[in-house]
C-alpha cells in the first residue's frame, strides 16, 4: 500500500507542465523528478522547485541558449505562435448573403443551362409547353435550385424555340452534306373528318463514323390530288430546300396509290419504290 502512494506521488511530479516545445530536448530524470536531463550533453538542470505547481522550464531553456545553439534555434522555431485564421475571413457579408439569394439573371450561364436543358426535357418526352407553368414542376425547379426563376410558355415559344430550332436545324444539314447516299420514306396522311392531307419526308442514312440516322425532314399540307407529277414537285421542293442533289438519293419508299404504278415509274425522276401503308410506316 505505501509503495502505491509513493508511484502516485512520483507520477503526479513528473507530469508537471511538459507541453512546451524545450521537451523536445530534455527528459524527466529516473533519479529525481525535480531534475531534467538534457538529451544533447546529458546534464540534469533543476526544474525550478520542489512541489509540481512551482515546476518551469526557465532554466532549461537557458541551458540550450548558453551550451547547444543549434539546438536552441530549433526550439525557437518550435515556440513561434501558430498564425490563426480571423473567423471574419471566412464569414460571409450580409450583402452576399442576400446575393446568394437572389434569382439567376436570364444572362447568366446558369439560366441558360438549365433553360437549355427544359426545352431539352420537352422535346424529348414530348411535353406540352404549359408544362412550365404546372404547381407541380415549378415546385420540383425550385426544391433544384431556389435561384432559378423558369420562363413561361410565350417565352420558350417567342424565344427558345426558334433558337433550338436553328441549332437542331445546322446540324441536320451537315450530317446530311457529310453524307455520301440517302434514302428516304414518306408517307400521306389523310382523314375523312379533315379535309387537309399531310406529306412528310424522312432521311435514313449512314455518317462517316457507322452511326445510323432517321431524321424527318418535312411534314407539309399536300392538298389536291395525290398524283405522281403531284408528288415529284412536292419532293423536288423538299430536296431543293435541304440542298440534296440527285446523285445522293438512293432510292425513295413510298405508299402505294390507286392508279398506276407504271405510269408513276416514268414520271419518278428518282429511283422510287412502292409499298403498301404498314410497310412504309415501318421503314
């Protein structure tokens, strides 16, 4: 029991004040914990007292200042103040705080992306323009990004779609100038209940790189009779528009009419073949 009080008491002397950095260069002394030995020459300095609370490292660390430079500068270098970050650096300002909060100009690049990527959305699914102005989806844009504030209808119609159009429009024409042959199908649409008959077009070729495209061209009003020489000026306008020569066109799948085949041969100044309404919908 009496040799459990004399460890506590060798260990409450020990520990002391040991958190400065001249310990790098001393240790606590086996034979007297009052005493500090220099790791360098070896000497036991006193540590400044008898009882813990009056321990200092004052003699210590004149013992490297006087007997071992090298080691003292290192300790100087030990003991330099630790620079400290100002919280206020950090800290944002109440001015950009509310800047932070403030919704995107239409200017800025963050408006048009996600702009860019809405008309995208609606393209693709074939969405109504309205859908800008659903509860719902403005909800969704604003849990997104609170700073985002999305256009309404009459501005994707006025603005954002003519220049999609335009971009999507460029990029058909030189996929289709890079082309080498294309072929195409089309069809007429036509119902009782409407008296307005509709002709599209679409383009089926192979780029340079092996990938296959099926672009539609045109759909336009075809009104009066669905004759050969109706359908060669309807498709000799299409091709003019889209700068298509002759040499590139393929072949043309089209649906069969009623009156001869033969006689739409010889009118066709490209080669033309004939089908029957599901296969060319197919194609």
């Amino acid at each position: 029991m009496h040799g459990a009080q004399v460890n506590n008491s060798r260990a409450e002397l020990t520990s002391g004040n040991m958190r400065s950095p001249v310990w790098k260069f001393f240790k606590v002394s086996d034979r007297d914990v009052k005493l500090a030995v220099c790791n360098v020459c070896h000497d036991e300095i006193p540590r400044g007292g008898s009882k813990q609370r009056h321990f200092n490292t004052t003699n210590m660390i004149r013992h490297l200042r006087t007997h071992h430079t090298t080691e003292y500068a290192e300790y100087e270098k030990l003991n330099q103040p630790k620079p400290t970050t100002s919280p206020s650096l950090n800290q944002p300002t109440v001015s950009d705080a509310f800047k932070r909060r403030e919704p995107y100009s239409r200017d800025s690049t963050r408006w048009k992306d996600i702009t860019f990527r809405i008309m995208d959305f609606i393209c693709l699914d074939e969405q109504p323009l309205s859908v800008v102005e659903d509860k719902g989806f403005r909800r969704l844009l604003s849990c997104l990004d609170p700073r985002y504030d999305p256009p309404g209808r009459k501005y994707l119609t006025d603005v954002c779609f003519p220049r999609l159009y335009q971009t999507v429009n460029t990029n058909i024409d030189r996929l289709l100038k890079d082309s080498v042959y294309i072929s195409f199908t089309s069809d007429i649409w036509s119902a009782d209940a409407c008296p307005m008959s509709l002709l599209s077009l679409t383009a089926h070729f192979i780029d340079s790189n092996f990938e296959r495209h099926n672009i539609v061209l045109h759909c336009q009003d075809f009104t009066g009779s669905h004759s050969a020489e109706a359908l060669v000026n309807a498709f000799s306008g299409m091709f003019q528009s889209r700068g298509i020569q002759r040499e590139k066109i393929h072949a043309i799948l089209r649906q069969r009419q009623k009156h001869a085949e033969s006689n739409e041969r010889r009118r066709f100044p490209w080669p033309a073949v004939c089908g029957t309404h599901s296969p060319a919908c197919c194609a």
